[in-house]
C-alpha cells in the first residue's frame, strides 16, 4: 500500500490527467449541444435547413428531456441531469417561439396599429419573442423546484454589478449619440425612439442574459469548471451572433469579435458578482449603441 510519501510522480499524476482528460470531453459534448441548440435551433435566421425546421427544433428539445429523465434517474449519473435539463430548457424556448411567436406578434400590432418596422413595432415584437422563450423556461424551472435565483435573477453583489453595468450604459450611449451625429442622423427622430429602443434592449438583454449564461454558469461549472464554462457560454454566444441577418457577411467576422469578448465580459461579470444585473445592463449598453448609431 502506497503512503503520500512513497507514490510516484507518475501515479500522483494520473487522477490528474484523468479528470482533465473528461472535462475536455465534456466541453466538447457541451458545445456540441449548446450549437445545436443556438446556431442549428435558432430561428433569427435561415443558414441550416435546421432554423427552419419545427420537428428539428422538438426533436432536439425531447432528446434533451429524455436525456434529463434518464440522468437524474440514475444512481451513478444523477449529478449530471442539471446539465441536460439547461440545454433542455434552452431548446424549449425555440419550440415555443416558433409556434407561437409569430401569431403573438402579429396579434400585437394589429392590436396597436403600430408598423412593424418602427421602433414602436421592434420592441412589441421582442415583447413576444421574450414571453415565449422566457415563458417556458420558468415554467421548468418551478416545474423542477428550482428558482429563479439558479439562473442570477437575484441580488448577489448588486452595488459592484450595477455600478460596472451603469458606467458602461453611459459611456456607450454617450458614445452612440456622438456616432449618430457625426452620420448626420436626425437627433430629433434618435431621441424620439430612444424609449422604445431601451425597452426593445432591456428585454432582450435580460432575455439573452438568461438564455445563454444564467442557464448554465452554475449548472455546467461543476462539469467544466467556472473558466470552462465562461468559455463555452462565450462561444455559444459569439458563434450564433455570426449569422445576425442585420450585419453585413463582409462584416461577421468583425461582428463575431465584438460578440465573442462582450460576451466573455457579461458572463465574467455575472459570475463574479453572482447576479446578472450589471451584464444586462451592460448587454443593454451594447444593444442601444448599435440602434442609436445605426439607427436599426
């Protein structure tokens, strides 16, 4: 029997390489399912035949489930089922906002009357697209007995997340209105939209907030560890944002650079204040600059 003192360097080693060896496993099994879920399950554009498939979007999300049911069934493997229930819960939200979010919106601007194509028409559609992703993701996580805190709706570190999130909501909106006027923009028609283009952002980036990180910093971390799983949630984000319909291909690799280091930013930032606060407002910043500067 080995002693602490005698055991080779070799034998001290291998637990080691062992546990290493299976977390890259599990990254790459992770990344896998996350693409599936927001680059070939997303429907916010057309590349794969997959974005605009219904059966491949509850296919996706039935195998996730079953792959749920059975974990936490398991005696051996039950500490992995939190890991399939979020990208469970994360392909739901496409099931249900491909069904139904495109009557919801249509019932939404019949209702108002408002064009689809003006500010007051984006965020009445983002209004839809958020109820039916985050609809369905709330409901398993009460379903499951979890709450809402599993996901950093909560307050954690509130001054420090608020006070980074709040810097960087001034400086990119200063800096928005600066870059719109040097366009030549009408500031009149920027400043006129700009309520409904923060409502348009706040939504999404709590949506996004969610959906891509607060759904799994905590549940992967385990698996992963906490830097893997900012990795893998950063490349989760930046690589479905390469196929944004609103950016020009020419400009999608510059695009995914953006993308790629604000979004290891947010999920850093949520992971050490232990809240998601401070990076929807940042989320919201960026979200804002780019309708104030572009006008889109």
């Amino acid at each position: 029997m080995h002693t602490a003192a005698t055991m080779t360097k070799s034998e001290t080693l291998a637990p080691n390489w062992k546990a290493t060896a299976l977390r890259a496993c599990l990254f790459v099994l992770f990344l896998i399912c996350g693409l599936l879920v927001f680059v070939f399950g997303l429907d916010y554009h057309s590349r794969f035949w997959t974005n605009s498939s219904g059966a491949f979007k509850a296919g996706l999300s039935a195998l996730f489930l079953v792959a749920t049911v059975a974990l936490r069934r398991s005696e051996r493997r039950r500490r992995y089922w939190p890991m399939a229930f979020a990208f469970f819960a994360a392909s739901l939200a496409n099931v249900t906002a491909w069904y139904l979010v495109a009557p919801l919106q249509r019932w939404l601007w019949n209702l108002t009357g408002v064009g689809v194509d003006t500010p007051q028409g984006l965020m009445l559609g983002k209004l839809a697209d958020v109820a039916l992703r985050l609809g369905p993701i709330f409901l398993v996580l009460w379903l499951v007995r979890d709450n809402l805190s599993s996901v950093y709706v909560r307050r954690g570190q509130l001054k420090w997340s608020l006070t980074l999130g709040g810097l960087a909501l001034a400086n990119l909106l200063a800096t928005s209105i600066a870059v719109a006027a040097s366009r030549d923009a009408d500031l009149t028609v920027v400043f006129a939209s700009l309520p409904w283009w923060f409502a348009f952002s706040s939504m999404n980036a709590f949506m996004e907030e969610i959906w891509y990180r607060g759904l799994f910093l905590k549940r992967l971390e385990p698996a992963i560890g906490a830097t893997g799983v900012i990795w893998l949630t950063t490349l989760l984000f930046g690589t479905s944002h390469l196929f944004a319909t609103y950016i020009d291909p020419s400009g999608a690799l510059v695009f995914g650079v953006i993308t790629l280091t604000l979004g290891f930013a947010w999920g850093l930032l949520m992971q050490k204040t232990n809240t998601l606060w401070g990076s929807v407002l940042f989320h919201l910043a960026a979200d804002v600059y780019w309708l104030v500067a572009f006008g889109m």
